[in-house]
C-alpha cells in the first residue's frame, strides 16, 4: 500500500493492512452444501486504499463472497481461473513436451471465462420459464425450472405440495433444489416467485449466477394461471396486486430488471443477452 492509501485507510480508524494486494489463498467461500461455506475470509474492507486489487484462488463459485465483497466496493477483483488454466498449460508443456500455442490458450479461458448461470425471478406468472426456455435455447445452455425439479422429486404437483405438506415444506424443498443449481455453470435457471423469500437462495445463485428480475402486469394472472398457484387460487385482483407489492422490496436484490413486453418476448430475450454481453466486455466480467 502506497503512503497516500495508508493515511486513508487510517483515517478510518481501522487497521491499516499495508498492503494493495490481497490474496485469498485459504477454502474459505469455496462451494460446499451449507451456508456456513460461502463467508468471506475475515478482513475490514475499510482498512484498504482505492486501488487495493483482490484475488481468489477458487474459481467455483466464480464470484465468492470475498471477491462479492472487494467488488461490490468497486475494487479490482478476480477469481483463480486464470490460475488455473495457466498451471495446466504449463503441466502439459512439461509432460508432453508440446508446444500449446497463444491461440488456443486464449478460447480456452474464453471458453470457460464466462459461464455465469441466468437466474430469472420475478412474481408469479411473469413468463420466468417460458423465457428462460427459450433463452436457453438461444444461448444453448441447459435449462432448469425450480418448480419443476421440486414437482419432480417430490412426485406431486406444486397445488399438492402445498395442501398436504405446507408451504414450509415447499420452501426446503425448494432451497435445496436452488442450493443444487448454484453450484452449476453456464445455465438458465428459473425460480419460484417465492425463491426470493429466502436470502440465502439467492446469494447462494448470486455466488455463480447474474440475477434477472422479469415484471409483468399482475392482470396476467387473472383466470386459468392463478388456479395451479396456491397462494393466490381464487383471490382477487386486488389481492394479488397486494401481494405483489409486498413482495417488490425483495426482488429488488436482483442484478438487473426486465420490464416484460407483452407478445415480444424476442425483444426481452435481446435485452438480457445484451446485458450479459456487457458483463463479459467488462474488466471483472467473468
Ligand atoms: C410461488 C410461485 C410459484 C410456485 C409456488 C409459490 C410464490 O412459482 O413456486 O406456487 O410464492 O411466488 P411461479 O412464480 O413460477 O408461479
């Protein structure tokens, strides 16, 4: 750490590292089942200068909480992929003797650099999976529906879950599907409405994923699709604006927002890509 960064981390009245890289060469934030497993390394973010560059050497999930942390501060960030690759270009080298040219060195970290999974939220019925099918399709990418797996595993539709086993017991089931998924790369995966309702879902999907938050017009809903949701079979409209106002505040953790185009989903499916397209063009964009 330079002088002028020292005084101003001290200014902070936090400790002073002394340093302007930071390297986090420990497990911790590694994907693992549990929470526990995605902290942060302890370290005062305030005790650091501007220009303090961050490295971790996990690259799964890409984007750790250590790394989430130096970043969202705006520093300089990045994962051990790099590393990664680079060692074992150098190990292929030494044992076969080959030659492994520029070239190709560079489309194979192009080729795994960007593989963030496409997480799509929003309230119920704003066009998650049918987007998110068809966005998978355009990026050739597997698609996954949260509501689907759970209906899936637990051999009964969402309306049964919830009348013979309770909401609660949906939303387990639902955080572990979603605990699963995280761990995945280069996926679209659409959630539950409901998925926001739990904050570890998400910076768990956050850790590997950019988060999409779609919005529709609750009149939508009105009819046949409000019949297989059971939290608003048989409400009113009203109701259901109610409910959807409610829940606005949590899908506000959400990375970037989608007003839905009615009958030119072409249109929001370009949007997204452009925004990923963006992410990838950025200096910490992997
Ligand atoms: C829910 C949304 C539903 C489904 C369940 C609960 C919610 O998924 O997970 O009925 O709490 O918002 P969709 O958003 O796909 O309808």
């Amino acid at each position: 750490m330079n002088a002028a960064a020292g005084r101003e981390a001290a200014a902070f009245g936090g400790p002073n590292y002394g340093a302007d890289l930071f390297v986090n060469a420990t497990p911790v934030g590694m994907s693992k089942n549990g929470a526990a497993s995605f902290n942060a390394p302890p370290f005062d973010f305030n005790a650091v200068g501007k220009k303090a560059f961050f490295y971790d050497l996990i690259y799964n999930p890409r984007q750790t909480q250590f790394l989430y942390e130096a970043e969202s501060r705006g520093h300089q960030a990045e994962n051990g992929l790099g590393m990664l690759i680079y060692q074992a270009i150098l190990a292929f080298v030494h044992f076969t003797g080959l030659a492994v040219p520029e070239h190709v060195t560079n489309a194979l970290f192009d080729s795994l650099s960007f593989s963030k999974n496409v997480v799509l939220t929003g309230f119920m019925g704003c066009g998650k999976s049918t987007l998110g099918r068809r966005l998978a399709e355009k990026m050739a990418v597997a698609f996954y529906d949260t509501d689907n797996l759970v209906e899936k595993e637990e051999g009964m539709s969402i309306s049964e879950i919830f009348s013979q086993k309770g909401e609660g017991y949906f939303r387990r089931a639902e955080s572990d599907v979603i605990a699963r998924l995280a761990k995945r790369r280069g996926a679209v995966i659409s959630l539950g409405g409901g998925a926001v309702k739990n904050p570890e879902n998400i910076s768990q999907l956050k850790q590997n994923g950019v988060v999409f938050c779609l919005d529709r017009d609750v009149r939508h809903l009105l009819g046949r699709p409000q019949q297989t949701r059971p939290l608003i079979k048989d409400k009113t409209l009203e109701e259901i604006a109610a409910l959807k106002a409610q829940r606005a505040p949590l899908y506000e953790v959400c990375d970037h927002k989608v007003l839905i185009k009615e009958n030119d989903f072409d249109a929001n499916i370009t949007f997204i890509l452009d925004k990923l397209h963006e992410m990838q063009q950025a200096p910490s964009g992997n």
